[in-house]
C-alpha cells in the first residue's frame, strides 16, 4: 500500500470517494509503510518480513548444515567444532533481526489501532444514520397517520354532505311532485 496524503488534492473528497468502501482508512493511509517509504526504510520491512517466511528457514537449514558438514568432515577447516563463527553469525543475525522486528510489530499495531479506529468511526456514523432513518421514518409514519385521519375525516364529511344531497333532492323532487300534482 502506498503513502497517501488525504489532504492532497489528488485525494479530495469526491463522490466516488465518499462512496469507496475503504474512505475511513485513507486518513491512516501513511501507516502503511511500517518504516517509512525510504529505500533502507522498505529494505528493511522486506527483511523482517522475509524472516518469517518458510524460504529463509530452509535456507539458513541448508546453510547451516553445509557449514557443520565442511567443517567435520574436514573438507575444509574455517570454523572448528564448537562452531565460534556460526555462534557469532547467529548473534549477528539476531541482532539486526530481532529489533527489525519489533519495529514490524510496532508500526503493525500502530496501523491495527489506527484501523479499528476508522472501522470504530464507520461504526459510530452508520449508527448516526441509522438513527437519523429511524427518526425520519418515525415523523413519516406520524405524516402518514395524520394524514390518514384527515383522509378518514374528510370522507365522513364527503359521506354526510352526499347523504345531505340526497336528502335534499328527494325534498326538492317530493315538492316538485307535490306542485305538478296541483
């Protein structure tokens, strides 16, 4: 992952950008380099990491065994039985290796915080939405019912005047009646 200045106008907010399913992490985005993006900074990472992986055991297996082999059956005599100088090759090892490392660890965590973080705020703002939906939808069903009851009302009033009209044309047809019969 590369280093990504969110202030940078190149990243300003845009559409597509609020909608990127990744946008709370951008902002933590230069802790993606766990030692910066030097050259020895990424040389660095790429040889903690390379300590952990299957390659470098067998490797250093392989090595190590070649090394003790020459060495007792006296093919070739650098390094005498005790093994002084692979003792102190592992010491060197050791100590390069193990403060990479903890670096690896550190910069990991920091990056992990750095994630739940921005999951925890996502977290926070679909609560927020879903909140603010829940309100909507509380004031739209209010809306709803409201007018629901001046719906109800309105046809009662429609009911009663229309049983009005009626009553009233019969009045007016049984007088009109009335009055041709005369």
């Amino acid at each position: 992952m590369s280093s990504v200045d969110p202030s940078s106008p190149q990243h300003a907010p845009t559409v597509a950008h609020e909608r990127h399913p990744l946008r709370f992490h951008i902002a933590h985005a230069h802790l993606a380099s766990p030692f910066g993006d030097a050259w020895f900074a990424l040389k660095a990472e790429a040889f903690a990491r390379f300590f952990g992986t299957p390659t470098f055991l067998i490797t250093q297996t392989v090595i190590v065994a070649v090394w003790v082999l020459i060495n007792v059956t006296g093919v070739v005599k650098f390094d005498a039985y005790p093994f002084i100088l692979l003792n102190l090759a592992f010491s060197l090892q050791s100590a390069y290796a193990a403060p990479l490392i903890l670096l690896a660890q550190t910069r990991q965590a920091d990056r992990d915080k750095a994630a739940a973080e921005a999951d925890a705020r996502h977290r926070e703002a679909l609560a927020a939405a879903a909140e603010k939906r829940e309100l909507q939808m509380a004031e739209q069903t209010a809306q709803l019912s409201a007018l629901m009851r001046q719906n109800t009302a309105l046809t009662e009033i429609t009911r009663q005047l229309s049983e009005r009209i009626e009553v009233l044309t019969r009045e007016m047809h049984q007088k009109l009646v009335e009055t041709k019969d005369r």
